[in-house]
C-alpha cells in the first residue's frame, strides 16, 4: 500500500504541472484560495490542514487524504493528532469514513520513512 502512495506522490507534480499548462485558469483560481485561506489566522496552520485531513477523509478522497496527511505533518502535526482527527471523522460519518483511515495510515507510513 506504502507504493501506491509513493506513485501517487511522484505522479502528482507531473499531474500538475500539466493542469498549470492546461487550464491555467482553474490553477491561478484554487492556488489564490488555497494560499488566503490556509494560512496563520485564527486558527492555525497545523488545525487548518487537520481540518482539510478530516473533510478529505469525510469525502474519501485519497488524493486529499495523502495531501492533507503530509501538510498536517509539514504543519507540526503527530501521528497521533493526525488519527484522532481522524477518529472525530468515523465518529461524524461512521462506516464510510472508517474504511478509508487504512490510507490514512499508509500514508502516514510512507512520509514517515521518508523523513
């Protein structure tokens, strides 16, 4: 599983490199909104991403999951904060939100080792 996460990471900045040419637009649009808002401000960066971990799980996004995991851990997250957000995750949508936290894991495995 750790090597479905490492392709994801070595695809991604080939994947956006190609949307930053394709649609520069969408690009310039999302990375002004995700600068403004993912920021020191009230709250954190490190509850802002944990946040972010939360509604991608929430969502089962597994791109969002892997992203978020390893900007909650950029951010000064533990591993421990990081499973119980997502413990508050499976407690607010239950089952399908408990079957993606093995990507939570994996991911956290993999970036882990890499440090």
């Amino acid at each position: 599983m750790a090597s479905q996460v490492a392709t994801f990471f070595d695809q991604w900045e080939t994947d956006q490199q190609k949307v930053k040419e394709m649609a520069p637009n969408i690009a310039r649009g999302f990375g002004g909104m995700f600068q403004a808002i993912m920021k020191e401000g009230a709250l954190s960066v490190r509850e802002k991403e944990l946040i972010a971990l939360a509604v991608g799980l929430a969502v089962r996004c597994v791109p969002c999951i892997n992203l978020h995991v390893k900007k909650c851990l950029d951010a000064g997250a533990t591993r421990e904060q990081i499973l119980e957000a997502a413990g508050v995750t499976v407690m607010m949508q239950g089952g399908p939100s408990f079957t993606h936290v093995p990507e939570v894991i994996h991911a956290l495995d993999y970036l882990e080792n890499l440090a």
